[in-house]
C-alpha cells in the first residue's frame, strides 16, 4: 500500500526504507518491479535502504555500505 502512495503523485524521488523487510519473495519481487517500472517509465530515482538487495535487478544502480566511521562505496 506504501509504494502504491508513492508512486500515485509521480514523485521525482522515493526514499525506501526496507521496503521488503518483511515481505515473502513473491511480494517482494512484485515490489522491486513496481520500483524498477518507477525509474524506468516515471524516471524517479529511487533510493533503497535494505539488508537484502534483490537477485534480480536490470537498472544500473550504486551499492554503498554505512558503517561507524563512513560511507563506501562497493565497486
């Protein structure tokens, strides 16, 4: 019901925290694609927190680990 929210108004950008966290992989892999149709067909960058990155993701995208004393990005 979130992600739907977002996406209703178009945004420019959505902010995800754990948007799957509690999901089971079906409903998950249906919320990474509205995401993925997001950036692709609305252009909206989207910018995911999550301990769990999808096995499946098409779109370019940037992977930064936080920890105590910064931000890294992985190569």
């Amino acid at each position: 019901m979130g992600v739907a929210r977002a996406l209703a108004k178009n945004p420019v950008v959505i902010l995800a925290d754990e948007p799957t966290g509690n999901l089971d992989d079906y409903s998950s892999n249906v919320i990474w694609d509205l995401m993925e149709n997001a950036c692709q067909q609305l252009e909206t960058t989207v910018l995911v927190v999550t301990h769990k990155i999808p096995t499946i993701f098409s779109l370019p995208y940037r992977h930064f680990i936080i920890e105590s004393k910064g931000v890294y990005e992985v190569h």
